[in-house]
C-alpha cells in the first residue's frame, strides 16, 4: 500500500476534499426519512465523487475539458484502461449514472427522489469508492481524511487516534485528546520557554520564581507573555475564529503540564464536562475545529526552511559593566572579572550589529544562586565584554531546544 505522501499534492487535495465531501453526505444519507437532508446528501455524493474520479482521471495523466461532468469522466478513464484491456469496465458505473439523474432533477428541477430507491445506490456507489482508491492510489478508502494535510507527523498520528475514538463511540476520549493536540499545537512551545529561565525574555519576577518551581502549571497562569488583543489579532491574521475556539476549549479541557522531569499533561475541566455534552455532534465540531486551525496555523510550502536559532554566550567582565532597566535605573552592575552565561542581542556571528538601545538588551541567566538580569548596557561597554563560549541551540517542533553548536570566542 502506498501513502498520500507519495501522492501529487493536487492529488492528494483533490482525495482529502472527495473524503471529506463523502463524509458529509453519508451523514446527511443516514436520515432517509426526512426528505431535505436525503437530498443534500445525494448531491454531497455527486461532487464527492467528481472530486474522486477527477483524481483518478489526473493520475492517469487523462485531459479533461473545462466542461467535462461526471459521466464524461468515468467514460475518459473506462477508454483510458480498454486501450490494455478492452473489457475493462467500472463497476457501480449504472448506480452512478443514477445517482446522475437524481441529482439534475434536485438541484435544477427541485424534484425530490424517492428515498427507498434512492438509498440502494448508496451501498455501491460506496464500494466504487473503495475499489478504486486502492486500484488506482494503493489507499485504503476509510484511512484518507483532512488530517492527512497534516505536516506535522506526531501531530498527524493523534488525530488520526481521535478518528478512531469517533468511529467507536468513544467522545469523552476523543475530547480530551483533542484538547491535549490543541495544547501542543498552540501553547506547549511558549510554555516549555517561558518555564526555562535561560531562555524566557520577559523581566525577573518573584512570580516567575514561584512559577517555575510549582507542580502544576497551566497557560495564562502568572504574567502572561502577550496581551489579549496580540493574541485576538494573531487568530485573525490566520483566519481563526477566537469565539469558536473558546466553544471548542468549553467542549474538551484546559491542558497544563506537571512541571516535572517527566512533563506529564494534566487536564482541567469545566462545568460543563459530563455525558450530556459527550456527544457525536460535540465530538465532530471540534474534530472539525482542530483540523481546521492545525492547517491554518502551518507555515505556507515553500522553498527555504527557516530554523529558530538561540544564542548563549559565556562572557567576562573586563570592568565594572553597568545594567539599567528602560526608564535609565540603574538595576545591576556585573563586576570585574565577573563570568556569566547571557544572551546579548547585539552579538551576531562574531560581530556588533548596534543600531538603537534595542539592540543593547542583555540578560544575565540565573545560574549558581546569582539571580537572572535582564535590561540594557551603555555602548560604551561592549569592549568591556569577553566572550569566552558560544553556544547555539535550535528549537525542535515540540519546543524543546538542542545544542547543535558550541565554540570558544564568540
């Protein structure tokens, strides 16, 4: 059996979108008695399955018109695979034909079907679906959904565990490993930073200290990084809806971590969490959701890749080095001969890049009881500092941080 991976990207979106349309209109199909429905599900499966043999057709390298339809399609693939076996032909292909006819006479005449008639095309009209995935794709047809457009692998695999806890029935689990993908896919990175004194950015605080040493510890908790509208406007630029997000945090649980050496998740939930919201319904909105905004929150495709790189120096005071907060206090001075481990924005591959106090921020990392500091320099002392050590670390999709670089100087 083959992957998606191994797939053309326009194909593999054409089997997603196919999948995806299929999905909804076996639900819809599933309430044959109400009449409306019924029929938006017979369409569904109409354009899912111009989606599906328009994959194929694209496989097989078969041109189509602008103006090809159904029929004209699966007749292109039938002429494509008579010219090695001229018996070939597709099966279900009079269901579909079917199917055709009552769909033209819905959505252009607004003549409902007959729903005891209609329903037996259903079952191979399916089977067409299942053959030819793996005939022409190697694809098992039930394994294709919109996870696949998932970059992310790990990320990938849990969903795909969601989908499995959906099809058994299983909606608590499935909510509660949704909410445990949402905390890794948004929070985790900044939280695994913001809990490691060497690399958070924010000032020193009593309260970061407290943080930092307790069990249990959930985003938002002490001073958070951004603001709410830093935050409100991030998800807009993705194209989030915040509010649908907060419905979606209602539905599952807020997700910490035990702050220990194993970093365990821990789950928090709300009022609303009991066996009347436990539900299909609940379970694939938010299913839904998270696909949704786990794509719209990956990097576009392209042709570089950009590698989030942290930079540690090991200087030593040549002299007396005075730090200041940005109102001009006086907040530190490192003594003569001093060593410390920092991170100095101005630093950039063995040279200085100072062109505003901006670039003269500096932090002094907690280590050995001395107390983090993290302010500004006077230009005047960079020729105060020597750099002993330099160590470069890189981030890695889970947020934890890897030495990929260690020299002397700096």
């Amino acid at each position: 059996m083959s992957t998606l991976q191994q797939l053309k990207p326009h194909i593999v979106y054409r089997l997603v979108l196919a999948k995806t349309i299929f999905k909804k209109a076996i639900q819809f199909c599933d309430t044959p008695n109400d009449t409306f429905n019924f029929s938006q599900g017979l369409i569904a499966l109409h354009d899912a399955l111009d989606n599906f043999t328009g994959a194929i057709a694209s496989q097989l390298n078969i041109s189509l018109t602008q103006k090809s339809y159904l029929l004209d399609t699966l007749n292109a693939i039938e002429g494509y695979e008579r010219k090695t076996d001229t018996s070939f032909s597709l099966i279900s292909k009079n269901e579909i034909a079917q199917l055709n006819t009552i769909r033209n006479n819905i959505k252009h005449q607004g003549i409902v079907p007959n729903t005891n008639h209609a329903k037996g095309l259903i079952a191979p009209i399916v089977s067409f679906f299942q053959e030819y995935s793996r005939h022409y794709f190697g694809l098992e047809w039930e394994i294709i959904s919109l996870a696949d457009l998932i970059k992310d692998d790990s990320i990938k695999t849990q969903i795909k565990t969601v989908e499995d806890f959906i099809e058994q029935g299983k909606y608590k689990e499935a909510l509660n490993e949704m909410a445990i993908i949402k905390f890794k896919v948004f929070e985790e990175s900044l939280l695994r930073i913001r809990l490691n004194p060497r690399y958070d950015l924010s000032p020193p605080s009593e309260e970061d200290k407290k943080l930092r040493e307790s069990s249990n510890i959930f985003p938002g908790q002490g001073r958070g990084w951004f603001s709410d509208l830093y935050d409100r406007a991030d998800f807009l630029e993705k194209g989030i809806d915040r509010d649908l997000m907060r419905k979606f945090e209602d539905l599952t649980a807020k997700v910490g971590v035990n702050n220990n050496k194993e970093w365990k998740y821990i789950l928090n939930h709300g009022h609303n969490w009991g066996p009347p919201n436990w539900t299909k319904e609940n379970a694939l909105f938010c299913y839904d959701f998270l696909v949704d905004v786990i794509i719209k929150n990956q990097r576009r495709s392209l042709n570089f890749t950009e590698t989030w790189i942290w930079t540690i120096y090991t200087i030593q005071a040549r002299d007396e080095i005075k730090i200041y907060d940005k109102d001009d206090n006086l907040i530190y001075t490192m003594p003569k001969a001093e060593k410390r481990d920092a991170l100095i924005f101005g630093r950039i591959d063995k040279n200085w890049e100072v062109y505003n106090k901006g670039d003269l921020l500096i932090k002094l990392v907690e280590e050995d009881g001395k107390e983090e500091v993290i302010g500004y320099y006077e230009e005047g002392d960079k020729d105060k500092m020597e750099f002993l050590e330099t160590k470069q670390y890189i981030r890695n999709d889970d947020g934890n941080l890897t030495l990929v670089n260690q020299a002397s100087g700096g």
